[in-house]
C-alpha cells in the first residue's frame, strides 16, 4: 500500500509541476501578447512621426526652392535695375548737354 501511495503522491507531485510549468507558460504568452501589442502601438506611432515628418520636409524642400526663386528673380532684378539707372543717367545728361547747347 505505501508504494501505491509513494506512486500517487509523485504522480500528484508531478501533475502538480506540470500545472505549474503550464500556468508559468500561460502567464508569458499573456505578457508577450500585451508586449507585442504595445510593440505594434510604438510601431504604428513613430510611423506616423515618419510620414509627418516627411512631409513636414518635403515641405521644407518646397519653400526653400521657392525662396532660391525669389531670390534669384531679386538678384536678376537688382542687376536690371542698375542697367536701367545707368541708361537714365546716360539719357540725362544728353538731356543736359542739349539744354546747355
């Protein structure tokens, strides 16, 4: 009766470790589930600071292209503009030479 007894008891023992090793495995597949969850959420969010900031820069692109333009256009202006002042002058003083004749 005691080796009945001695093989329930291990068999007990070992049903016991079996449960144990099981609600072990149970409690890490919950926290790797709620660890991949909160993965996916970070994922998904810095994809959202990736396309904004991406566009956010073509932005940015777009604007600094658009003053290298203007500035352009200033500069072709401003080099114009001289071109044009030395013809009025020149103008004048013809003016100038046919009044004192």
């Amino acid at each position: 009766m005691d080796a009945d007894l001695q093989e329930e008891n291990e068999l007990h023992g070992g049903v016991n470790r079996l449960v144990a090793e099981i609600d072990r495995a149970v409690d890490r597949i919950e926290h790797l589930r709620r660890e991949n969850a909160d993965l996916k959420q970070q994922n998904q969010e810095l994809r959202e600071r990736v396309e904004f900031q991406e566009n956010t820069l073509s932005e940015l692109r777009a604007e600094r292209d658009r003053f290298q333009r203007v500035c352009e256009e200033n500069a072709a202006l401003i080099e114009n503009k001289e071109e044009i002042q030395q013809k009025i002058e020149t103008m004048l003083s013809r003016l100038d030479a046919v009044d004192t004749e």
